[in-house]
C-alpha cells in the first residue's frame, strides 16, 4: 500500500503510525523496479508548509532517470463536480513543476467520480480552459477522482480536456512496462464475478472482471499516447 493523505484523517499522524510512512509529514517518494516507476505521495493539505515544496523541487531533478513517473495527492487541482470545490492554489504550487520534470501520471480522489484528462500540459493561452491545454507528445494524464468506496456524487463540472467521466464506483489498475504503462478503470460493482489468473500471468486480465471501455483508446488508455481527434469523442 502506497497511502495518501485524505481529508478523513484528522492529522498527519494517522497515517503515519498506520503505515509507517518515512516521513510524519506524510509526503515521500518511492522508486519501483529500478528505473522503471517513480512513484510521489504528496500531501495535499499541507501545500502551505514549505518543507514539501523544497523537498519535491529537489527531489523531481533526481529522478529523471525513471521510465515513468507518477505523483498521487488526494485533492485534484479541479474537481468534475460542482460539490467540490477547485483548487487553483494546488496548481500554482505544481502544475509547472511536476509537467517541467516529467510527470507523465498524476492520480487524485475527493470528489466520488470517475475522471480521466486527454494528456495536458499547463497553459494559460488562448484555447486553454483552468491552466491546461491538451499535449499528446509530452502531457500528462491526470485521473480520479475516487468513488472506490465512497458514494458516488453527481458531476456537472466537464472540462474541454476531459477524455472521460461518469459517476459510478470504480478503481483504476496500471500496468507499467519498459516502454510504455496502461491505465484501466474497474467497475467494481459489475466485477462480482472475476476469477483468479495464474500464479504465471499475474498480469493477465482476470475472466469477468467489468472494465471501463468508454474512451478513444478502448478499455486501456497506453501511454505514450496516440493522437486523437478530441471533439470527435462523446463524453456522457
């Protein structure tokens, strides 16, 4: 388990005592496989300590060397529900320095719906919508934003970079390789019926289990991302 901080925990030393975080602060960096997925846990409630930003300023130039890296923080930048509230100070403090230093995957939750962007990087020119516009050669995917066990919530909240959204229970599941990672959304309430893989394809996908297909690249979203035609593509 690679645990984020959320807004349940009513400090930081819940977690931190749970899971024996390296750090009580619970924000920390770990690297998986060698050079093949750096991975951040951010603390999105303590963007005002300045002891994180240092830290990630500093870190991120580190780990360049990695195939992929991803950051997870619990409070997205901007929500795909109108009962959350955005969160523009989170993107000054990183949009530009997670897409500056190669993040090709950022993973939030808190608003209980199911979001994924188009490949975007931060943008503040004309066509681009909250700070982003798409990038297909060096974007970043963002998704969430949550709804593993808690309530769905209605969305309202479609951003022209949205690639997909829905209100559902759901998890995603992420394949990384050498040269490439995919990214699948489980339906968890239609998965009732999965059966085990084998001890010797553990990366197989398991015979009933319920994935999201919805979007331009079907049920797997593979990074690096082949250009499509965003307009061209219904988002319910």
């Amino acid at each position: 388990l690679v645990v984020c901080r959320g807004n349940h925990e009513k400090d930081n030393e819940v977690l931190y005592t749970l899971f024996d975080l390296p750090n009580p602060e619970n924000y920390y960096g770990l690297t998986i496989g060698g050079c093949l997925y750096r991975l951040y846990a951010l603390n999105s409630f303590a963007q005002d300590a300045p002891t994180q930003q240092i830290w990630l300023e500093s870190d991120l130039p580190l780990h360049k060397d990695a195939a992929f890296t991803a950051v997870a923080h619990h409070t997205p930048f901007y929500s795909h529900t109108i009962n959350k509230e955005e969160h523009p100070e989170l993107y000054r403090l990183w949009a530009d320095l997670f897409y500056e230093n190669g993040v090709d995957l950022v993973i939030q939750g808190h608003s209980h719906v199911f979001a994924m962007s188009y490949p975007v990087r931060p943008d503040q020119g004309p066509g681009s919508y909250q700070g982003f516009s798409t990038d297909f050669v060096r974007g970043m995917l963002f998704v969430g934003e949550g709804t593993w066990g808690s309530p769905p919530r209605k969305l309202k909240d479609e951003k022209p970079w949205t690639m997909a959204q829905g209100s559902f229970y759901q998890f995603k599941w992420h394949h990384v390789y050498p040269d490439h990672f995919e990214v699948r959304t489980v339906l968890t309430q239609e998965s009732d019926r999965a059966v085990s893989v084998r001890d010797d394809d553990p990366f197989a996908i398991p015979q009933g289990l319920a994935l999201y297909t919805d979007t331009p690249y079907g049920e797997a979203v593979t990074y690096p991302f082949p250009q499509v035609d965003t307009a061209d593509h219904h988002k319910e």
